[in-house]
C-alpha cells in the first residue's frame, strides 16, 4: 500500500509505503527523486491500538537528521493510523527525542485520543 505526500523536506517530496504483517505494522519514507529511506516507524498491534515496537533494541523510529523537524515523523504515524485505523499510543520506555515528539504531536491530536493516557 502506498501514499505519497510532499513534504517540507530538502530536495523535494516523500513516498511512504505502509505494510501490515502478523501485527507488525510498519511505515518507509524514501526520498522520491534518490529513492533513499529518509525515516520508518514500527508498531506493534495491541487489542485497542498501536505502540512503538523497539525490534529487539533497535529504534522503533528513525528521520534522517536532514529531514527532521519538518514534520515527516507526524506524517509517517498520521499515516499507519489511517491505513490500521488504529490509533497510536506511546512506548512505555522513550528515548528523550521521543519525548519531545510526544510533547508536540500530542498538541495536535484530538482530546479523546489514547496517547494522552500515556504522556
């Protein structure tokens, strides 16, 4: 499944593409002229909604540092949440970028969305 969105990002837009096995749920940003990853996010499937999944200690997120603070993260989760029609909760255990991210994301979502129950 894909979609494609432009984005504020140097050098021009941004494809996405969203997959969804066994419960894993996962999202690629790759620049569209290179064809290089620029970011991905993996989600574990809980009853009710979505959490970062760490894959064995690895990042469950990753911008790269030219593509960051343009909002291409909020993109990336706005889309798995769309395309699972679940909503996305935070980690229990974040990194302190993960903070900041949940800090300003959760501006933004809705009142009665989950994430506030965890932040």
């Amino acid at each position: 499944m894909k979609f494609i969105f432009k984005a504020k990002n140097p050098g021009g837009d941004v494809r996405l593409e969203y997959s969804n096995k066994k419960k894993q749920h996962s999202v690629t940003a790759y620049h569209k002229k290179t064809g290089k990853m620029v970011g991905y996010a993996y989600f574990v499937q809980g009853p009710d909604h979505l959490s970062a999944d760490d894959r064995d200690g690895d990042n469950a997120s990753w911008v790269h540092p030219d593509h960051r603070g343009k909002g291409l993260a909020n993109k990336m989760y706005d889309h798995v949440e769309r395309k699972s029609k679940k909503q996305i909760i935070p980690a229990e255990h974040r990194s302190g970028a993960g903070d900041k991210f949940w800090d300003k994301r959760a501006k933004h979502l809705p009142e009665d969305h989950p994430a506030h129950e965890f932040l």
